[in-house]
C-alpha cells in the first residue's frame, strides 16, 4: 500500500475512532453529566480530534508535495531529453528542432 493510501486510511480510523467517542457521549449525556464527566470526555475527544488533524495536514502536504511534481514533470522530461540529446548525440539544439519537440511532451493527455 502506498503512503498516500496509508495516510488516507490512517486518517479515516482515526475519525471513526472520534465519531464513536462522540456517539458514546451523545448516547449516554445523562450519566455523564450526573457524573461529572464533561471535562474528562472532551479532552479524550479533543486528543483523538488532534490526531485526527495530524493525519489530515500530512495527506494534504502528501497531495500538495504529488501536485508540484506532476506539475513540473513535463518541463524536467524536457530538459532532461534535450541535454541528454546534445551531450550524447552532438546534436545542435534549434528552434525547428526544440517547438515541436516541447509542443508534443506539453500536451496533457
């Protein structure tokens, strides 16, 4: 499984585990005011929330850190292939040579 799919799965255990604290809370709210417990239920809800949102921030740096890279692929490919072309092919790099060549590695399929 791929980090970004163990992230995600990661996150979704972790709002389950706070969506049944809460259902808990919800369904016994008598016993637990009677009882006192307000404080001690919500910091366990408000710690298993905070992890929740740890989980959350490193599935978007995740998905922001894949976005710049398929952002900029095309424009390394490029380079990569037309320094390994001069440098290998002794090629001279022109523009009748460079437009096409950028203009098909650009088009997004």
């Amino acid at each position: 499984m791929g980090l970004f799919a163990a992230t995600r799965r990661n996150a979704s255990l972790v709002g389950d585990r706070r969506m049944t604290a809460v259902n808990e809370l919800v369904q016994g709210i008598r016993i637990v005011k009677f009882m006192g417990w307000e404080q001690a239920i919500m910091k366990r809800i408000q710690s298993i929330r905070s992890e929740e949102m740890g989980q959350f921030s490193k599935l978007h740096t995740l998905r922001s850190a894949m976005v710049i890279i398929m952002s900029f692929q095309p424009a390394l490919v490029s380079f990569i292939v037309f320094t390994f072309a001069h440098r290998y092919f002794d090629e001279e790099i022109t523009a009748t040579r460079i437009f096409p060549a950028l203009a098909l590695s650009l088009i997004h399929i």
